[in-house]
C-alpha cells in the first residue's frame, strides 16, 4: 500500500477548489483538518450552497 502525506492530500484537494465552485455553482468552498475519536483524523470540505452549509468528512 502506497503513503501520500499531509501536505500532498490538502494541495490536491485545495487545487481542486475552482473547479468545484464552478462545476457545482457554489458560494464557498474550503477544506479542513479535524481530530475525531482515538486515533482517527479526517479531512473534509466545507462547501455552502444556497445559503447552507455542509460538511463532508474523509478518514485519514
């Protein structure tokens, strides 16, 4: 199984930003970092569309 570190995930999900905006017409998007239970760490968007706001988590 192949690694790919911190840094390399948030720059591809950051570089992916603009197009996301445009393809699903969103008012923000941004990518976060958070600390869950144990041992487990996600990282995730955080987009708002129409006025709501979601967020979507990934385990790491």
């Amino acid at each position: 199984m192949d690694f790919i570190s911190r840094e390399a995930i948030i720059r591809e999900m950051t570089e992916s930003l603009p197009s996301m905006i445009d393809q699903y017409e969103l008012e923000d998007i941004a990518v976060f970092e958070e600390e869950g239970e144990d041992d487990r760490y996600y990282f995730g968007f955080t987009i708002r569309k129409n006025g709501d706001v979601y967020m979507i988590h990934q385990p790491f």
